[in-house]
C-alpha cells in the first residue's frame, strides 16, 4: 500500500513539474517559443518569427507600437520617446555601419537601457522568446544592409601621457554637452534634440549607468561609432578619434564615477 501511495505521488510531481516548464513569460498564454528549449538561441524560421511577434504584442507594443514606429499608448509620456524601429537608428551598436547585430538587439533586449522606460526582460522572458523577439524586430526595421561587425581593438596600457591626452579630448568634445566633471550639466545640456526632434538630456557620466552598459567595450564603440539618434551620430564635427586615443578617453569616462 504504501509502495502505491509512494507512485501516486512521484506520478504527481511529475505532472506539476511538466506544467512548469511548459510555462513562457513571452507570449503570455504560454505559447511563443514552446517548440524551443527554455535556453539558448532557436533557429531564425518563419514560425520563430511569428513566435516573436507574439513577445513584441505581449511586451513591446504599449511602447513602440504595433508596427514598431514609436507611437504605442506611452507616446507622450514616456521620456525620452521610445524608438520608432522603422527609421532604423539604433544607439546602441557594435558594427561600422551602425546596422546593429542580432547580438547588439538581444543586449538590448535582454539588458534594457539604463535612464529610460525600456526595461530588460533577461529575468521575466525566456531566452529562446527573446531571440525571437529580435527576429521580429528586424523584421519591423526593414534593414536595408547586414551588419559589418567592427573589431573593437585590444585595451592599451593607460599611462600619464595617455591621461593628459584624454583630459584634452574630454575638455575639447564632451565638456560641451557633459559638463566639466561628467554630470549632463554642460552649457548646451539644455538644448539637445534627439534625431526625432524629442529633447533628450546628456548622461552624467558620473553617476548614472550608461544606456549601452558600462563594460570598457561597450564605451569604447559608443565613443569610437557614435549612437544614431542623439546628439552623439558623428556629424563631420563628431570627433574622430585615434583607436588609443578613444581607449584612453574611456579610461577617463570611467575614472570620473571613481572620482565621484
């Protein structure tokens, strides 16, 4: 008897359990992704897209709107604007035609970006969902070239000649707009415009997280390719700076939260 109370209750724990991994929080109805395993990247196939679409509707959509164009039910209050998709600028990219990578859109997603209303789903939405998501996502952008990936260069030493060479860019390039010591407070912080005309107040590099994440990698792009959309898309006057010399510059970007 107790042998067959013993199957009764390992047979229940099982069916529990099989309900729990059958569960997304991409989809909302438990569906997206099923077919997928619970991690890792899933193949790019139509299905995997319409899956997507599915994590864009549940997740997305009350901010960039139906069809990705910025203008979901929070247009208006959330600042700065969410991002309109089909005008394809993407901030946050590692490639040197500023197409982002399926790897720099699944950052993104899954990191949100810091300041702003765009929360990252790395912990509410499943993996294989969110890879999805990015499917559908360049589906929506349209993008009319592929990514040309760019080799972020190795991290030099950092010396006294290198500082004295980044404090001189930084009072040259960024003091405008960042402030002397980094905190957003610069003369034109007040004036600046987004590439949709929305006005956007510059990062205190001093004390807030940066949108694109603060790994020394990740600076250095933001600094060596500029973000689309904001006051930061290399124009002919954005500073082009030398690859140890743009390291050198990161160097002292992270030195100022230190300071701080």
């Amino acid at each position: 008897m107790r042998v067959l109370q013993l199957l009764v209750l390992l047979a229940g724990l099982s069916v529990l359990a099989s309900c729990g991994d059958e569960q997304s929080s991409g989809g909302g109805d438990g569906s997206g992704t099923a077919a997928a395993a619970k991690t890792g990247k899933p193949e790019r196939t139509p299905e995997t897209i319409a899956a997507g679409k599915e994590v864009f509707k549940a997740q997305c959509e009350k901010c960039h709107g139906p069809e990705g164009k910025g203008d979901g039910i929070s247009k208006g209050v959330a600042l700065p604007q969410p991002a309109d998709f089909t005008q394809r600028r993407f901030k946050y990219v590692s490639t040197e035609n500023r197409v982002p990578s399926e790897n720099d859109l699944f950052r993104t997603v899954s990191d949100g970006i810091a300041g702003t209303q765009m929360a990252g789903f790395k912990d509410t939405v499943r993996e294989p969902d969110r890879w999805a998501a990015v499917y559908y996502l360049q589906e929506l952008a349209k993008f009319e070239n592929p990514p040309k990936p760019y080799a972020v260069p190795a991290r030099p030493a950092y010396g006294d000649n290198e500082k004295r060479q980044a404090g001189r860019i930084f009072l040259s390039s960024c003091v405008k707009c960042h402030g002397v010591q980094g905190q957003g407070d610069g003369v034109a912080a007040d004036t600046l415009k987004d590439g949709m005309g929305n006005p956007i107040k510059p990062r205190s590099l001093a004390d807030q997280p940066f949108g694109g994440g603060m790994e020394p990698e990740q600076v250095f792009c933001r600094i060596k390719l500029g973000m689309n959309g904001s006051p930061m898309e290399p124009p002919e006057s954005y500073p082009r700076v030398e690859d140890k010399d743009a390291w050198a510059l990161v160097e002292y970007v992270l030195n100022l939260r230190t300071k701080k």
